[in-house]
C-alpha cells in the first residue's frame, strides 16, 4: 500500500511541474538555513566540551563595587592559585596563565615573533585535555624553562613536528628545552595558543596586581556554590588589606559557559555572545516555519484540482484514515526531495557562509552516518509536520460534495490560512527591521568621533628593548620625511580593548582619601597628544622643558573630572601608590583632556590618567601621522627607518581605524548573516502569497470572468484581489513593529553609545514588505484577470 501511496505522489509531482518545483524549492531553501544556522548555534555551543574534565573545570574572577566606582575582571592575582587549592579541599588542582609569555623565539637560523605563547603551571594538562605528538603530558611543564610547542609552531621552527622533541629553543636569548608537542588547539576552544611555557619556580607578585587567568579543577561539579559561599571569608583574609572597603565577590564560571556568557574585563580570547546563538536558532527555526507554511498554503491552494480525485477514491472505498496516510506519503516525498536538494545547497553555500561568519564548518561536522541519521529524521519529521494540516483539511471533504466539485464552505480554512501569512509577515518584517536598525548602529560606530582623529594614523610595536632607548633618534629620522607629520609614543595600542587600570585616591593638598578609584592609566610621551590630536580642555600638555613632569604631573580625562564633581581639577593631588619602602607617591594634575574612546563604542569612556614613562622599556608603542598622498611609499620609509634601530624584527603596521573596526567585526558579521537570511525568509514567504492568492483566483475563477463580461478592467480585478493580502501585510507591520522594537533595544544595550529606535524603521520594514508582498501579488493577479472569460464561465 504505501509503495503505491509513493508512486500515485510521484505521478502528482510530475504532473503539476510549476506547484512541486514552488514547494519542493521552498522547502529545500529553508531546509538549507535550518542547516547552515543549526551548523553555526551548535558550533558556539561546543566550546570547550572537548576537554574530558570539562564539567569540573572552572574559571575564578572577581567583581567589586565601591563608592568610587566597580571593577568585574576576568583575571586575578599570581596568589590566588595556591590559596584555593591550600584552603578549599573542594579544589583538586588549580593553575595560572599568563598571557604575556610571546616574544622572539630563535632556532638555529629560524627566527619567529610569536605571540600566542603563555606562561602556565605544570598541571596545566591536568585540566585541559591535548594530544601529545611526543613529551609526557604529566612532566612536560614541570621543570622552569620547559616549553611545549604546537604541531604547527614546530614545523614552522624544525621543519618535521617529530624533531622537536628535547631541542633547546631561544626565547628572547633565554634557553628552553622543548619538552612535549601537541595537535594544534581546537577551533572551539575559548583560548588558543602556539605555545605554553613554564612559570618561574616560586612565580608569585601582590593580591592587587590582578593580571593572571586562574582556573581550578574541583572533586565534584556542583562544589563550586560552596567556594563561592566563602568568598567573603577568602577576602578577608587575602585581599581586604590590599584592596580596602570593597564589596567583594569571588565568582566560579563554568569553563563551558565562557564562551557564550561571559564578558568581563581583560578576557583571555575573544567570546560570542548568547544573545546572538538564540536569535540565530530561533531565526532557523522561524524559517523553517515559513517553509513548512509555505507548502500548508500552496497544497490547500491546489486543493480544487484534487476534490473530485478525493470523491473517487471515498466512493471506492478508501477510508480517512487511508486518504490521510497517502497525503502524508506525498509530503514525506516532497519533503525527502527537498532535504537531498538541501543538502548540495549546504554543500554548495558553506564556503561563502564560513567567510562570512568566521568558522570552519563541514556540511559532515558529526560524522557521515550521524548526519545522514540526523538529516533523515529531520525530513521525516519536518514531511509529517508539513503534511498534517493537508491531509486532514483534504481527507475531510464530503463525499457526494468532492464528486460534484463542491468545497463547501471555507472560512474557517481560509481565516487560518491568512493567519498562517500574517504570521510568516510578522517574522519577515521583525528581520528586517533588524537588519535595518543593525546597519544603522554599526554605521554609528563607525563614524562617531573618538575624541580624537584616527584617519592616517598608524602604531607599531617596538619589539626591540634597545631600540626603545633611543625613541628620540627614531623620531627625528621619521619626521625628516614631509609625509611623515607626526609621532607620538605610547604604552598601549588603543582600539585593542587592553588599556591597563590602576587603583588611585583623590585627596586634595597630598591627603588621600580612604576608598580606591579603579582608572584606566596610559603611558604617553610629549608628542602623543598632538599625534592623535587630542584636545586638552584644561591646563597644559607634558612638557620635555618642564624636567618635573616625568616624576611629579599627571594628566586626566574629563570623565574623572566629573564623577569627582570638580570645577577646576588642574593643581589637585592624586595618589597614585607607594613605593618599594611603602611611602605614598602622590601626582598633581596638569591638564585636563577632553574624553576619548580607547575602547569600542559597547564601553563607555572610563575616568583616566596619562602619566609620562618611568623608563624606556615603557615606550614601546609608536603612533605616526603620515599624509594621505603615496601611502605605500612612506610605510616603506617607516620600515627601513625602523630598520636601522631594530634589524632583527620586521616592523607591522596597524591602523587605528582598522584597530577600532576590528571590535565590530563580530557585530559585523551577525549583521551580514542575518541580512542574507532576511531575504531568503522573504523570498520564502513570497511564495506562500503566491499560494493564497493562487488559491483565491481559483476559488473566485467565475467571479472573475462575470466581472470581465461586465467590462471590469484588469486593474479592478488586480485590486479585487490583492488588497485583502495586503490588508494582511498591514496587520502584519502592526504586531511586528513592537516585537522589532522590543528586540533592537535589547540589543543595543550592549553598546555603550547607541543610536535612537526611530520610527520611520518600522514604516520603511512594512512599506518594504508591501511592496514585495504587492509584487508577488501582482503576478498571479494579472494572470487571472488576464484569462479567458468564456473558460471559467462554459459549464454555467
């Protein structure tokens, strides 16, 4: 029985060429971005569960809160480590990373500037779970100066990853044994790395100096609670001397929520966000609704042909439940088709969907058999969902009615089925005005001024230690080139979202306050000010004729000014931190500069002091202003000057805008994703208008043709028939427009600086949906009202 059910499917297919490539199409383009968004959401949701220990491992960061401002860091000092695991028994292993383990490594004749190297505790591998080429993962960073090295840096160094093994390495001329190699890190993980190098025997600094990433492994998952439980405890007795009367909280992240949650201050890698993977997977879902909706809409459209069909095959004896079966086989068919086509579609499309949202994706991302299971059921399960509707609506006509060509009455039909495109406008309408108003706020950012000019204006690192002492040379050989307008230097490249912070009292006269400040502090020389064009809105700029400022003077910004409430902040004193001996080491405040952005537009300007360098090994970042004329030129003269100062290291060059449009890159990219996905639901949708006014033609087939005998022109009868859909588009634009609202503003809420919800985004949305809706319309409409009367009117 259900081999002929398949075959009497497949003989309507190929019979009705235009209605199964319509739904067969509709149904493999949202069977594809089902995929393709399923692919991606499964992805961001994979990170780090290819640990082994993965439940039991955690993240330790801190959060405060003060009178003078708050603190919520993802790192924490050398000493907490040792202290966890010293006084939690809960606590099986704890470890440390710190970040700034890279630097010049020399094998041979082989030199390579490598940053992606970490310090680490010896029990880093009893943590995080990697497959070793060659070493003992439990002796591997057990001796100081060990280093393991990823399968790709050891190429890149030996040329075969197998010669590594116990070479000798230099490490800014200091020697490491390469003790173990592993498979490069995993794409999912929430830090990478090329390289891990042992801490110092005894590495240890001050609970304040909080620069280091802490991650504990516990006896059993859910003691977590209970080291957060004693987290007042823990500062009391480490951190209340250094840090004072902070409301302080120890927090546990788990290592697999990072990712997708968390995102604090100074994170190791760059996380996703949990907002976007649940827009995403309910966008994949909404899709595949319009899809299935679509196909509900253009089988009930062709149901007239199909009445007389269904009164036969009542009269001979099939039963409900038989007729039911046979339109569920039908739409399994339909639906197995359009999932293999989908398939190649995926297949075919992943690239260009890997580009543009950075992943490495494969369409067999689980395994062939596991995808094909997955895949299979998906279509069997999405075919009954499709066919539920149909086959109940078509199994349901009355015998004697089907046999004369009678539907009866509709309304209720045709009431759902215009519920069923209000409901595909809604979602339609909701996506684009949020690709509206995602475009919009990523042209703000882009634009907004920083507070400063970053067009033509370039930093490098200065990797070479010697060549940081002779920054005045460097200078003076730069600006002999007209091209080269200006050069400042820097401790810091801005725009990277890594600007130091430091703990500060204001006091007037010398005298401190009791509470901290939490500020962002930046290194800069005479120069950097006028480099950037910063404007000083108070007081003066460091100056090399003032021999005082290097020791004694401080310049801050606006905002710090105004959350102390002081008119005039130029001569105030500012303590800053003691010295070796314990003495106060207190600042006056010089200038005042107006604020500007040294992160991205999701943080707000942060109060902030700019104090000369204490020593050259501070000055080693350089900013140039070059013009806009043979830009390729002049980064040629900047290298080969730089060249002469440091011949070992090639210079790199980074522009501050590019710095700044590299924090959107992630925004960025969910914008194109959802734009593209956008059209297709529109396009989707479409074709179930087309259906319903398909179905609507046919059903007033006679109307039309007495309309047309009685001299109604075909714009009349286009209008007839399209301006109840279109009334559907309005109510659509209606329930859409604050559901849209509701969702941008949630989502400008990461962004510090944001522009407003206007309305005119949701008029533009349902105008834009008309019009399509209009169009698609239209076509069907001008094909019915261009047809032959005397067809629709011979049997009357």
């Amino acid at each position: 029985m259900l081999r002929n059910y398949i075959k009497i499917a497949w003989r309507n297919l190929i019979k009705h060429k235009v209605f199964s490539f319509i739904n067969i199409f509709g149904l493999a383009t949202g069977i594809a971005a089902f995929w393709l968004i399923s692919l991606y959401v499964v992805d961001e949701w994979s990170y780090d569960r290819y640990n082994l220990k993965a439940d039991r491992i955690f993240r330790v960061v801190q959060h405060g809160t003060w009178n003078g401002g708050k603190f919520n860091l993802a790192v924490t000092s050398p000493p907490y480590a040792p202290a966890l695991k010293n006084d939690y028994p809960e606590v099986e292993d704890a470890i440390r990373i710190d970040a700034e383990g890279g630097g010049k490594i020399t094998y041979g004749e082989k030199q390579i500037n490598e940053g992606g190297m970490l310090f680490t505790d010896k029990g880093f591998f009893n943590l995080f779970t990697h497959h070793f080429l060659s070493g003992d993962p439990n002796a591997a960073l057990s001796k100081p100066q060990s280093i393991v090295l990823t399968k790709t840096l050891a190429e890149k160094l030996f040329g075969n990853a197998a010669d590594a093994q116990d070479k000798t390495v230099l490490i800014e001329n200091s020697p490491n044994t390469v003790t173990g190699v592993i498979d490069d890190v995993p794409a999912n993980s929430q830090f990478t790395f090329n390289a891990l190098r042992s801490l110092p025997e005894g590495y240890t600094d001050t609970w304040a100096n909080s620069h280091i990433y802490t991650y504990v492994l516990l006896k059993n998952h859910d003691d977590f609670k209970k080291i957060q439980v004693g987290s007042n405890a823990f500062f009391n007795k480490y951190l209340k001397g250094a840090l004072g009367a902070v409301q302080f909280s120890m927090e546990l992240q788990p290592l697999t929520s990072i990712h997708l949650n968390s995102n604090l201050d100074y994170e190791l890698g760059s996380n996703g966000n949990i907002t976007y993977v649940y827009v995403f997977g309910a966008v994949a879902l909404l899709i595949l609704a319009i899809a299935v909706i679509n196909y509900v809409n253009l089988t009930t459209a062709r149901s007239s042909i199909r009445i007389k069909e269904i009164g036969v095959r009542k009269v001979i004896g099939s039963s409900k439940k038989q007729l039911i079966t046979m339109f569920f086989a039908e739409s399994v068919l339909f639906t197995l088709i359009a999932a293999l086509i989908a398939s190649v579609m995926v297949q075919f499309l992943l690239p260009y969907f890997n580009q543009l949202s950075g992943k490495n994706l494969l369409l067999l991302q689980f395994g062939f058999s596991t995808t094909v299971i997955i895949f299979s059921l998906f279509a069997l399960v999405t075919g009954v969902l499709s066919g539920l509707y149909p086959a109940l609506f078509l199994s349901g006509f009355r015998t004697i009615a089907a046999m004369k060509g009678q539907m009866g009455s509709q309304a209720a039909t045709i009431l759902f089925r215009k519920s069923l495109v209000v409901f595909q406008f809604v979602i339609t309408i909701v996506m684009i005005a949020g690709s509206c108003m995602i475009y919009k706020q990523l042209h703000y950012v882009m634009n907004k001024d920083l507070g400063f000019n970053k067009a033509q204006t370039l930093t490098f690192h200065i990797s070479d230690k010697s060549a940081r002492g002779k920054i005045a040379a460097i200078k003076s050989q730069l600006l002999q080139n007209p091209a080269v307008e200006a050069v400042g230097i820097a401790g810091n490249p801005i725009g990277n979202n890594d600007i130091g912070s430091d703990y500060f009292n204001i006091g007037s006269d010398g005298k401190a306050n009791a509470e901290s400040k939490v500020v962002e502090n930046l290194i800069i020389d005479e120069d950097f000010i006028p480099t950037l064009q910063i404007k000083l809105a108070k007081g003066r700029n460091f100056s090399q004729d003032m021999s005082t400022d290097k020791q004694e003077a401080i310049i801050v910004n606006q905002t710090l000014v105004n959350e102390m409430g002081w008119k005039d902040a130029v001569g105030r004193s500012v303590r800053v931190g003691l010295d070796n001996n314990g003495n106060v080491i207190s600042r006056k405040i010089i200038g005042v500069v107006k604020d500007f952005n040294t992160y991205s537009l999701q943080h707000k300007v942060a109060p902030m002091m700019l104090y000369l360098p204490f020593t050259a090994n501070d000055e080693d970042n350089m900013y140039v202003r070059i013009g806009k004329n043979n830009i390729p030129a002049t980064l040629d003269y900047i290298s080969k000057i730089y060249g002469r100062f440091d011949i070992e290291n090639k210079v790199e060059f980074h522009f501050l805008d590019q710095n700044f449009a590299r924090q959107y890159q992630s925004e960025q990219k969910q914008g194109n994703i959802l734009l593209i996905f956008t059209i297709l639901a529109i396009s989707i949708a479409c074709l179930g208008l087309f259906g319903l006014v398909t179905f609507t033609a046919e059903q007033r087939v006679k109307e039309i043709g007495i309309r047309k005998v009685l001299g109604a022109s075909v714009t009349s009868i286009v209008t007839l028939l399209s301006k109840d859909l279109m009334k559907l588009v309005l109510i659509a634009t209606l329930i859409a427009s604050p559901l849209a609202w509701y969702g941008m503003s949630k989502w400008l809420q990461s962004f510090a600086y944001r522009v407003d919800i206007n309305w005119w985004i949701f008029a533009v949305a349902g105008i834009l949906a008309v019009i399509i809706a209009f169009v698609t319309v239209s076509i069907q409409s001008v094909r019915a009202a261009n047809a032959n009367p005397a067809k629709s009117l011979k049997n009357e």
